[in-house]
C-alpha cells in the first residue's frame, strides 16, 4: 500500500470519525445549551451575593477576588457555548471556577454557615454543567 494509499484511508477514517462524534454533539447540543444557560443565570448572581455574606469576615478579601475572577470566567464560558457550542474548553474553564470556589472552603476563607452552604450549592450546580458538557476529544483510533 502507498503512502497516499495510506493517507487517503486516515482521511476517510479520520471523516468518518468526527461526523460520527459531531453528529452525537450535535444531538445532545441545544439540552447541553439550555443546562448551561440556566447554571450561568444561576451562578453568576448566586456568586455575587456569596461575596455580599461574605463581607466584613476575615477572608472578604479573598474570596472577593476569587468571586470576580469567577464571574468573569463563567461569563467567558457562557459566551463560548453561545458562540461555537459545547466544547472541552469550556468544560475546562467551569471545572476552574468549580475547583477555586471549592477551595474557599478548602482553606477555610468562607465560614458563615450560609455562605457554606450556598457556595456547596454553586459548586454542585457547576459540577452538574460539567457532567454534561464534552470532556476531551477522543481520538480517531479509539473511536
């Protein structure tokens, strides 16, 4: 067999392979859409009035700035999906935000009982997105 031969094989393979995965995306898209959308409206808000218990305690600092850079990042996110769809590296970027904000509670930086209990609820409501949205491509091979 040639290497064009061979080339020509890895391409049809390769083809048939993400229109098979694209077509599965494609499927689940506008439920993943709406999952995501309905955290984001949730999330972001949620987050601000997280920082707002938090104001005054020891760590306000922290987790102000920790809150931001959160809300930033899930605004990113939430564009992304708007603009190419579900994909890994949005999963990437709502795990972050899920894994700081987790780490608040980690170190200990949010300790009022309420605060507690509704950064566990955006945490949580995170981790659903993520358990929707795409993980890493799986390769052509595997497929």
């Amino acid at each position: 067999m040639s290497f064009l031969d061979k080339f020509k094989n890895f391409a049809h393979t390769f083809t048939a392979w993400v229109a098979k995965e694209y077509t599965k995306l494609y499927a689940v898209e506008p439920t993943i859409n709406a999952v995501a959308d309905s955290v984001f409206k949730y999330a972001i808000p949620a987050i601000q009035i997280l920082v707002g218990m938090e104001a005054g305690a020891p760590a306000a600092t922290a987790v102000g700035a920790i809150a931001a850079e959160a809300q930033s990042s899930l605004h990113a996110a939430s564009a992304l999906i708007y603009d190419f769809g579900p994909s890994p590296t949005i999963t990437g970027i709502v795990k972050g935000v899920q894994d700081n904000l987790g780490a608040l509670l980690t170190a200990g930086h949010i300790t009022n009982p309420a605060s507690v209990d509704a950064t566990n609820k955006i945490v949580n409501s995170l981790g659903a997105l993520v358990s929707a949205l795409p993980t890493a491509p799986v390769s052509p091979a595997a497929a």
